[in-house]
C-alpha cells in the first residue's frame, strides 16, 4: 500500500469457508482460458462483493488465463534470515500497537483466525511490514473518471521513489539494528512528482515517522508536503480538498489503497474474518504503463480479466474505524496468505451498503528478469549486496471504483521495483532533497 500512497496524488461472504474445505483447482486447471460466456465458472472463487459488480470488471472479449494454484513465491533469503532471527520477539501493545519490531515479518505467518482473538491485529503488522525490497521506484500513469454535467477523464503521469531508511534486512545494517542512518528519525521517505500535464507539475513528499507503530497518543502518520510551482513554496496536505485540487473529487484519505495517507492500524478494530481460496491477478502476464497502452482493460477501464490469475489462500481482515466521524463503517480486505500482498478491498459506507471496491494487479520479480523490454539486457528488477534475489511479489497496478457513482480511477505503475538507488550518499543526497519541504 504504501507505494500506492504515493503514487495516488502527484457482503461480508454469506458463508466463510476456510481454504481446507475449497476444492483445490475447482472446474478449471493451470492453462485454461475463461472466456466471458464461461464466466460462471469463477463466481465460487471470486468476493461476493466483486461478483455482484461484475458489470464492471468482466467484458465480452476477456481471455482470462488461469495460473498454478497456491504457487510458493517465497522472499528475499535476507528477508526469511531476519524473520526467523527476530522471531517471537515483536508484540501487540496497547491500541493494536507493535512493540518490539526490529525486521522481517513481525508475527507467524500461519495465523489461525478461528483460534486466535488477535488474528486480525497480527495480518495487518504482517502486511504493513511485509517485504518490499528497498522500497518503490516507478513511472506511474493516474486515470480518473468523475461526473459533473457528464462523465469526464482526468489523467496524471509522473514518477515516485520511496525508500526504506529502517528495519533493513540487509547484512550491511545488522549492527545498525537495521538502519541505514543511524541518527536518521525517519522510517522511510518518499516522493512523487507530476510530469504531465505541465499545468500540474507539482511534487509531492511524504515523511512517515517512527513512532507510527505505536500507541494511539503516541503513533502519528505521515508528514505530507505538496510543492505547486505556481505558489513557489511547498505546503502541508491537510485535506481532501487539497487532493481534489490535484487529482479530481471523491478520493478520501486513510483509504486502504489507490490514496494518499498510510493506514494507521491502531486506528481501527481488525478482525479476522476467516480464510477463503480466491482467485485473483496474482502475477501478470502482461505490461501496460509505462511498456505500452495496449494493455486491455475494457470497456469500463477499470478490468484486469483479459490477465494470468491464480487461486490463492486469502485471509479476510475487517477493518472497523474506531472514530464515529470515519466516512466508512468498515472495509473487508482479502490479503494473499503465503506474500500479504493485498488482493481486494471492499469499502462500506455509514449504511453499511457497498461503497468502494479496490483491487490490484501483480508482478513477480524472478519471472520476469530477462523479460522487460525497457530494459537493456532485460533485467527489470535487480538484486544488490545482501540480496542476490529480491523475490518479490508486487503490485504494479490498481483500480478504484465508486460502485455507487460508477466513477473511479485507475493507477498503473508496471515498471515499480524495489532495487536501491546505489551507494548511501545517493540515499543521503535523496533525503536531503527533500527535508527542503519540511
């Protein structure tokens, strides 16, 4: 989520099943393509919330290629090393807080929702610290659809670089505790800037402060600045209306995906649901923006059914604001098991009738090395000391719709990876850059 977070400026299942009683490969195997006419055959593997919307992700002309079931991606072996180093030793403190993090994932990765009351609150560290090599470095391409006299398309390209600046996994930091900087406050910092069109050139930065994993009276999110060329000094993004200004109307902040701010977990009650198997674009066969603009995402804009997915074990987290004043009653989110990569949200409003739905397209790193044709030698994502192999799994694109409206936007950055920028005076030189907007 957090690259979307940058990027984006510049019910409830009847019956949850647990993924032991789903059929393993169900009227489909690994190779098949579905086709619009066989679309039935995906409704028992596929959120309630997003069947009932179908209209808007299923087009006539789809080529829906089905992937390997519950494929085991893996991580980064510095990554692996760090979870099983600092293993048992992170906690849930006060408000859902995480105490005692120091790398890798803070918590199990095999979490009974069933038997633990806390399933809910240990997914989302899970997820929100989940591995993302070095950080975000993409050109990224910003679509929306919005209504006033008649629908109209708002665009935005740019280009955003996020870098983690702590709990690094690398053996380099091992005795930093993980930090780059050791004086540096910063967990990470990060910036997008507009290119196109030139009226909106603007830049946007983000600080995210350590202290972001803690109690509520102490956790506090991101610092966000904005610099617009025509005010010819930065200032402090404090409301919607600074992001409509910018991107059009209709995106709330604290959204999980497709906007501006981190979610702060302490913020919301966060219960497991259960576990369900669920297909879902896992690993793209395809590239769209910045490759190329052939990618066909249907007639509504906002599909990624003509694409490679996979079955996957899926845990579902609802997130419930604990402020009366939330413009949602609750999101469901349904995060991959094996990777905690976000596969869908469905956002419900203060009627508790379907508001929102998110989803996200993926890239693996080791399938597509020696296949990116941007690339000299067709390396897209490239490893560095201490990680010889990122794989990684990561979301190269989004789509946001208003299923309310039938607005929405979508957000394609097919060419993120998480390799550092270089040596530690280019990082340096990077964060200097940007304490300008402090």
């Amino acid at each position: 989520m957090k690259l979307a977070l940058a990027l984006a400026l510049t019910i409830l299942w009847p019956s949850v099943a647990s993924a032991e009683d789903a059929v393993p490969l169900g009227p489909f195997k690994e190779g098949d393509v579905i086709s619009f006419e066989q679309l039935d055959k995906l409704e028992s593997y596929l959120p309630p919330p997003l069947w009932e919307q179908r209209r808007y992700f299923f087009f006539e002309r789809m080529a829906l290629e089905i992937g390997p079931p519950f494929r085991q991606y893996g991580v980064a072996d510095s990554y692996r090393r760090a979870t099983e180093k600092f293993k048992g030793q992170a906690r849930l403190g006060a408000d859902g807080s995480l105490e005692n993090y120091t790398a890798g994932y803070p918590f199990d990765t095999d979490i009974d929702c069933k038997a633990d009351p806390d399933a809910g609150q240990r997914i989302l560290w899970n997820l929100v610290k989940r591995w993302e090599g070095d950080g975000h470095q993409s050109t990224w391409s910003f679509t929306g659809w919005h209504r006033g006299k008649e629908q109209v398309a708002l665009r935005r390209r740019g280009t955003a670089k996020l870098v983690f600046l702590k709990e690094r996994t690398e053996p380099e930091y091992a005795d930093q505790h993980g930090d780059i900087f050791p004086d540096e406050r910063l967990v990470y910092v990060s910036v997008a800037e507009v290119v196109q069109p030139h009226d909106r050139r603007s830049t946007l930065t983000r600080y995210h402060y350590a202290s972001a994993d803690g109690p509520l009276d102490r956790a506090q999110g991101d610092d966000l600045w904005v610099f617009v060329p025509s005010e010819r000094k930065p200032r402090r993004v404090i409301s919607v209306q600074d992001i409509d200004a910018n991107f059009g109307k209709g995106h709330t902040l604290g959204e999980a995906g497709s906007l501006l701010l981190d979610v702060v977990p302490q913020q919301y009650d966060r219960t497991c649901l259960g576990e369900v198997a669920v297909l879902a674009p896992m690993n793209s066969k395809s590239l769209a923006y910045p490759y190329g603009e052939k990618y066909d995402f249907g007639p509504s804009g906002f599909s990624f059914a003509s694409d490679r997915w996979e079955l996957r074990h899926a845990y579902i987290v609802r997130l419930t604001p604990r402020s009366a004043d939330h413009s949602y009653h609750h999101r469901d989110l349904y995060i991959d098991k094996e990777t905690f990569e976000p596969l869908y949200s469905f956002a419900y409003d203060r009627k508790q009738e379907l508001a929102r739905v998110v989803w996200y397209n993926h890239r693996y790193s080791e399938d597509w090395n020696g296949g990116d044709p941007m690339a000299a030698d067709g390396v897209w994502y490239r490893g560095w000391p201490g990680v010889e192999k990122p794989n990684d799994v990561r979301a190269v694109a989004e789509i946001t719709v208003d299923v309310q409206t039938g607005t929405g936007v979508r957000l394609e950055f097919w060419d993120n990876h998480g390799t550092p920028l270089g040596d530690k005076s280019k990082v340096r030189r990077f964060i200097d850059g940007l304490h300008a907007f402090r």
